[in-house]
C-alpha cells in the first residue's frame, strides 16, 4: 500500500493510510502505559504473590524477550514482509496481558512478561517496516514525530493511573485494562495487512543471527540487572554479558557501524551514542535530587515527565520541517544534549540548585525529540530495500546497548567514585563524561559526513 494519486502524498490520515496510522498510534499508546504503569503496580503484585525475592526478574524477562523478539522479527519482516510480524506482535502482547492478569504465582507473571517482550519487541520493528511500506519519505518525519506523541499521555498520566487502578481495583486491572487496545490495534493492523503488497523477497542471507539474538536477549539484561544491582557476583554477570554481546553486536549491526562507516552504519551508531548519553544520565537524576537535595521520591522523579513533554515538542517540530536536513537536526541534537549533560553537573552539589535539573530536562527532552525521529527516517531512507527491517532492529538494538552500557558505566562509578547516599563525585564524572560522548556523536554528524552514503547491503 503506497500513496495514491487521490489523496494528498502528505496526509497520514487519508482513506488508504487512516487505518494505519491509527493502528500505529493504539499499539504504540498501549506499549507505553504498560511500560509506564508496570513499575508502579509491581510493587503491590510481587507482595501478592509472593515474589518480592524476584523483584527485578518481571523486568528482566520482558527485556531479554523483546531484545530477542527486535532482532527476530528485523529479519523475518524482511523475508517476508511486515504482515506477519504486525499481527503476531499484537497478538503475543494481548496474551501476555490476559496471561500476567489472570496469574496465580510467580511463574505465571514471567510468563506473562515474557509474551509482552515478545510482543513489544516484534511489534515495534514491524512499525517501522509498515512505516517505509505506506508512507512516502517527506512523510516520514510527521509519523515518527506522532509516534513520539503517542507516548505523551502515558507518560503525564500512565503511573499515577496505574496507582490509582492498583489501589481502587487491584493490579490486575493494569495489565487487563490494556486489553481492548490490543484488540483494538490488531483489527485495525488486520485491515492495513490486506492492502499491503507483496514482500521484497530479496534478502541478503545472514548467518548466525538467531544466535546473536539469543545471544543479545542474554546480554542486554545481564547488563542491566549488574548495573542496578552492583556487587561482585552481578560483575561477574555484567561480564559474561558483555561478553556474550560483543560478538552478537557484529552480527545485528550493518557492517562499520562500531567504525562509524559513513552512511547508514553511523545513523544507526547515532541511535546508541544518543539514546546513551541521556538514559545514562537520566537514571541517576532521581538519586541525586533525593540523595543529595532530600526531595520527595514524587518530586525527584518531575524531571523525567518534563522530558517527556520537550520530546513530544520536538518531534512535532521537526514532523513539520521534512525540508531541513536530517543530518542537521540530529548533529544539532548532540549539541543541545552536550550542553544539557554539562550543565547538569550544577546540580549534582549539595550547593547546586535542585530546580535547575526540570528546566535543564526539558531541554534535553526537546533535543531528543529532534534527534531520534531523525534518525529513524535516515535509517529508512539509507536501508536498502531487502533490509529495512533488519535495519529498524539494528537502530532499536544500538539504542537499548547504548543504554546498557552507559547505565552500568554510572553503576561502576557510583561503586567506585561515591555511594548511594552520597552520590555527587560520580554523578559529576558522569554528567561531564556523557556530554563529551554526545559532542563525539556532533562530531561524527558534521557536514558532509553522509555525502558517501552507502547502504546496509554495501
């Protein structure tokens, strides 16, 4: 399904894309106040079921399946086509709602969390193999800027929602409540199915990426849990990850991105050096306002829903600028980043003001939004036509390494540099490490950098 001659090349709500688009924002929404609401609800569900030991293991089982999942369904969507991938995604996220909803203990709660990584991993890169298939590319920016919106009413409302279901119905209601919106976006994906066209069939052949994607379902999590949960045997952990992630990086990731290669092998790195300096910052914004300036856990995490407006700010703005480079927004993005990270370390003090950090994360959030719809329609536009969905997996698993990385890198220097309670050395170290990180990713966008723009395929 492409644009047609009876409707206008730039409308995302037309006949033959309405159904689309609509489907793209329900799944997309129901994605986020799942991911938004889970974290609060958790809590209240593990004392239930008697899993407070396994605290951290809900989270764990959705990220190593949907790390899994990104990668899986980049190669299948290019085998086949995004079809079967847009209705199995709904479809292992509505059962994993009905699974973790109805669960009596433990195992069946991971079980639920398992399909709901499934879900979200397949469904998020079928997004955006749907989005290269019906949408022109001077469109492309307004449907990446919407999908940025999709996430602004989860993330105002979606935690305190979820407490307020959690404390008035019970927790169940946060994963059942979500229900009919899976159903809803699997009915309207099922009409966008039917009027796609065929599959590019054509496909370099990739060995070994169903063990990379094992491989990086392992790794990414151990990453994260060893950075959350410092101490010898998690280092140890954090090690075998790491180890088990960079051989499985080379396969998931074209060829020359670790290099940054011109083209789409530095759009995808762009996605991890971004989405790197912010979260790797970001984590230990709560910890700092509250650790240091004593701030309420309710107020100390204001900065983060601040953000989130910027983002969606920036993602409308730039969804209506489709003629200025992408190349420009997204160095211009590094940029405002660095200035932000810099900044923040006049916050880390006890000295420092406390209320600098909401202003200063609005901002960030703003670059963000600039940023990261950028890079998602560069991506499209330099991935050959056989490879758009291992591409749009590449870009999600760079973003969620990067992140990994850059958190656990806190997690070492909290341990090392500072304490838990006394965290300003490290947070200092941090903030000023991760600016010069998104002044390297300025660096690597300078002008020209994508004039030799080779594709995936290359």
């Amino acid at each position: 399904m492409t644009a047609t001659d009876a409707e206008p090349r730039t409308s995302l709500w037309g006949r033959d894309r309405r159904a689309a688009t609509v489907g793209i924002v329900v799944i997309i929404t129901a994605l986020a106040f799942e991911n938004l609401g889970v974290s609060t609800a958790m809590p209240r569900m593990l004392t239930e079921l008697d899993g407070n030991a396994l605290y951290s293991w809900p989270f764990t089982a959705f990220q190593a399946a949907s790390v899994t999942a990104t990668v899986l369904c980049g190669r299948v969507s290019d085998r086949f086509g995004p079809a079967p991938a847009l209705l199995t995604g709904p479809s292992l996220f509505l059962a994993g709602l009905l699974v973790a909803g109805t669960a009596s203990g433990m195992p069946a709660l991971l079980a639920g969390r398992v399909l709901q990584g499934l879900g979200s991993g397949t469904g998020v890169v079928a997004v955006y193999v749907l989005v290269a298939l019906v949408y022109p590319e001077d469109v492309r920016p307004r449907v990446f800027g919407l999908v940025a919106t999709s996430w602004l009413v989860p993330a105002l409302v979606g935690p305190t929602a979820a407490g307020l279901v959690t404390e008035q119905v019970g927790w169940r209601w946060v994963f059942l409540g979500l229900t009919p919106f899976a159903v809803l976006a699997l009915l309207l994906l099922l009409r966008t199915v039917r009027r796609l066209p065929d599959a590019e069939r054509a496909a370099p052949r990739r060995r070994g990426l169903a063990l990379a994607a094992v491989a990086t379902g392992f790794g990414v999590p151990a990453l994260t849990w060893a950075a959350q949960h410092p101490s010898v045997a998690t280092a140890v952990l954090g090690v075998a990850g790491l180890a088990a992630l960079i051989p499985a990086l080379r396969v998931m990731l074209p060829r020359g991105t670790l290099t940054a290669r011109p083209g789409l092998p530095v759009v995808i790195l762009s996605r991890g050096l971004l989405a790197g300096a912010m979260f790797g910052v970001e984590a230990f914004v709560p910890l700092t306002l509250v650790a240091v300036h004593h701030l309420p856990v309710a107020l100390a995490g204001l900065p983060l829903t601040i953000a989130s407006i910027g983002w969606v700010a920036g993602s409308q703005w730039q969804g209506r600028h489709p003629g200025i480079a992408r190349t420009t927004l997204i160095r211009t993005s590094f940029l405002i980043l660095a200035a932000v990270l810099a900044a923040m370390t006049l916050v880390a003090p006890s000295w420092g003001p406390a209320w600098l950090a909401g202003p200063l994360w609005l901002v960030a959030g703003l670059g963000m939004g600039i940023g990261f719809p950028s890079i998602s329609v560069l991506t499209l536009k330099y991935a050959a036509e056989g490879d758009k969905g291992f591409a749009s997996a590449a870009v999600q698993v760079s973003d969620m390494v990067g992140s990994a990385l850059t958190v656990g890198f806190g997690g070492v220097l909290l341990t090392t540099l500072a304490s838990a309670t006394h965290p300003t050395a490290a947070v200092i170290v941090l903030d000023l490490l991760m600016a010069g990180l998104a002044l390297a990713g300025a660096v690597l966008f300078r002008p020209g950098r994508l004039a030799r723009a080779p594709q995936v395929g290359d």
